[in-house]
C-alpha cells in the first residue's frame, strides 16, 4: 500500500473515531462565531493559535467548561486540518467569516455531526463531503501541511516521514512532571486523584503521570503548591542526559521560561548553582516565579542582552544545556499553527543562529565539562548535521552520546539531544 494511502487510512480511522456518539451534539451560533473569529485571527492577522485561544476562551464568562471545550477542541481540529478541509471543500482558502463557517460546516459534517437548518448551512447539505475527502490522495492534502514542507521533509527524512508527519496531527497528550523536591509520584498521583483528577503512570520517564481526561489543572491546590509541572515525556528526558549532580555548576543558555531549568533543579536537589540565560528578558520573570512556586533558590537569572554575559561565564559550567531555537516541527500536535508560519528562509536562519550559538556558547564549558545540544525539532539539518559541523570545527570537544525521540516511533514530542564533552587540557 503507497505511503499517501497508509495516511489517509488513518486519517479516516481518526475521522470515525471522532464520529461515535457525537451525532446529536447541538450548536451554539455564539460558539461556532468564538471558532470563526479565532480563525480570522490565527490565519490574517497572523496571531499564535494558543494565544488566540487563552484570549478566546476568557472572553466570555459564562460559558462553562463544555463550551470552552467546544471552542478550543474546533479551533485547534480546525488549523491542523486546514489544508485538507479547504481540499475538500474544493477552494482555496478564502479569509471571509461567510466562507469559513461554511469550512466550519463541512468540518462538522465531516465529524459526523448534523448541522441546523441555517442559511450560512443549506448549500453544504446537497454534497458527499465524505467521498469529497475519500477521493484525495495527496499527502500534503492528507496530512495538511504546505508542499515545500512535505518535499523537505521527504528529502531529510526519508521513507519514515509520512509517519511522522501523520502522527503529529494527532492530539498531544498533557503529562506532568512530580517535583521531586516536594513530592514523591506515588504521592502525586494520590493527591491528584483527591481532587478530582485522574492519572496514570509510563514508564517513559521515572517522574511523569499522564492526565487521563483533558481538564484545567492550573487552578487545582496541587499545582499552586508547586507538586509538578506540565512538561511533555520527551522534555523531561532532556535535563537527565546531562547526567547531573548535587552541587554542580550548570548553566542553562537559551532557558526560555524555564521549565527543563525547574527540572535540573530539582535533579540537582536544589544544591550547586543554576545560571539561566535568555534573551527575552520577561521569560526570566516568569521562569524566576515558577522556581518560586516549585521551592527552588539556586537559579540566578541574566538577560543575554548583547552577550557580555557569555564572555563572563567563560570556562565556569560543569553542564550546558543548549535548548536552541529551532523550526518547533517536533511539537505540532502541540502547536499546529507552526507549520502554516515557517517558511524556507525561516528554516535557513534559524540554522545559522543554532550553529552561531553551538559555537560561541560553548565557551562557557570548563575543561572536561559536558554540554546537551538539544531542539524539538525532527530535521537531522537541524539536530545531527549542526553537531557534525560544530565537532568538525572544535576538535577539543567529543560525542559522547545522541538520542532521537519520535512522534510516530516513541509517541512522545519529537526531540533531538546530543551530549558532548569538552576534553581536559
């Protein structure tokens, strides 16, 4: 069977699945007009889609949390299948509030659902949209993803791509990440459950429990206590590749808010001291409240700004941890509005500030220090190739180890580390 049926065979499992027993759900024209606006947002005026959402759903206090369901769950279905229910619908996509809650329609048709006998609906209900999307077998319709992103895909990845790309417009699942510091698993899961909330353990990493029923965890004791974070199976992998320990010096580069620097920390039982850079200085300030939260006080927080920072770390880090800026490919089920933002000369930048910051970063290493290069991107252009170029350049430094995780193999966020070691003197 070709790859591109492969796919659409499972896309049309996905589509029954999403089917069963939701026949009979009534729609709410103030429900499905949040959706269409949300789109106009995310797709004209070039808004990121979980911030359209987070804003979304808090502009109406009354919904409840069916309604607020409703309107993130279509809002996101909705941009991930973006290319495939415009091929479908038979047009190229067309940013009018008339158009798209027609694409609504055929989106809910498409689940099975029925629609009220509306104006904006009765054009849809003379058409087989079913055997619409049967009929379409090109992959980038299939997966709904742009073409030179398929074809580049393709050409780095090879055979394997068309699972992956298939497996990343699944639904991500939210995991959360026990602080060690203050609880222990077993004790978590125990004090989750307590309040409502149902989890279940993997065995994909020592500290995490997966929620099995998607609800809002932010508001919930536990979390104000500072009993976990919400950290994917894959990014809690990272801070342990860098084989940590109490006391050490490690320096957190490209920090972000801080949620693998929060996971060191806790590995390194709050001792030793973390140094966390980035260069956007109100991560910082977030990332210093979450380390609040979580009862850490060995994180010291600097903004790059334009670099002296780096300079006077020089030779100080027994770890670095590179968490570079990349294309996001490996985290669509997350962000799915990323693969309709990238674009080639994106792409070709920001590999130039991944190799720019491999090799000025590095610096900050003692000798016989080791540092993780890690992105959660799938490409090998961005993940073993950069490492390759940088080893190439540096010949004091070594590959110790390298580990990919797959959407479609690990099913977990893809992501790519690599350890290596700066050689004694």
């Amino acid at each position: 069977m070709p790859q591109a049926h492969k796919v659409a065979f499972a896309l049309w499992v996905f589509w029954l699945k999403s089917r069963h027993k939701k026949q009979m759900v009534r729609l709410h024209s103030n429900l499905v007009e949040a959706v269409v606006q949300s789109l106009l947002k995310i797709f004209a005026e070039h808004q990121y889609a979980d911030k359209v959402v987070e804003q979304t759903l808090k502009s109406d206090s009354r919904w409840g949390a069916r309604d607020r369901a409703f309107v993130a769950e279509n809002i996101y279905e909705m941009v991930r299948w973006w290319r495939l229910l415009w091929a479908v619908y038979g047009q190229a996509p067309d940013l009018t509030a008339e158009q798209l809650h027609q694409l609504f329609g055929v989106h809910w048709l498409l689940k099975g659902h029925t629609l009220p006998d509306k104006p904006i609906y009765q054009s849809l209900s003379q058409t087989d949209w079913n055997a619409r999307r049967a009929a379409i077998t090109r992959r980038a319709d299939l997966v709904s993803i742009p073409d030179w992103l398929d074809e580049l895909g393709q050409a780095e990845i090879g055979q394997t791509w068309g699972q992956e790309i298939a497996a990343m417009n699944s639904e991500a699942p939210v995991v959360l990440r026990a602080n060690s510091l203050k609880i222990s698993l077993e004790k978590l899961k125990q004090e989750l459950e307590n309040q409502g909330i149902l989890t279940e353990k993997t065995t994909l990493a020592p500290d995490a429990l997966l929620l099995t029923k998607r609800q809002n965890i932010a508001n919930s004791q536990a979390y104000r206590d500072g009993f976990f974070e919400v950290q994917d199976l894959a990014s809690q992998q990272v801070a342990p590749f860098l084989r940590l320990k109490a006391g050490m010096t490690v320096i957190d580069a490209c920090a972000g808010a801080g949620g693998k620097t929060l996971h060191i920390g806790a590995l390194m039982q709050n001792k030793g001291k973390i140094t966390a850079l980035d260069v956007e200085p109100r991560k910082l300030d977030e990332l210093k409240r979450r380390a609040r939260r979580a009862g850490l006080d060995n994180i010291h927080t600097f903004p790059i700004g334009k670099g002296q920072i780096i300079q006077q770390l020089r030779g100080t880090a027994d770890r670095l941890l590179l968490d570079v800026p990349c294309s996001g490919l490996g985290v669509l089920r997350r962000n799915p509005d990323a693969k309709w933002k990238l674009s080639p000369d994106f792409l070709d930048n920001i590999r130039r500030t991944q190799q720019h910051i491999i090799q000025e970063y590095a610096t900050m290493l003692k000798p016989n220090g080791m540092m993780v290069y890690a992105t959660c991107s799938i490409l090998p252009s961005e993940n073993e190739r950069q490492v390759q170029t940088f080893l190439e350049n540096n010949p004091q430094f070594e590959l110790l180890e390298s580990r990919r995780l797959s959407p479609a193999f690990d099913s977990t966020d893809g992501f790519f580390m690599a350890a290596l070691q700066r050689k004694k003197k």
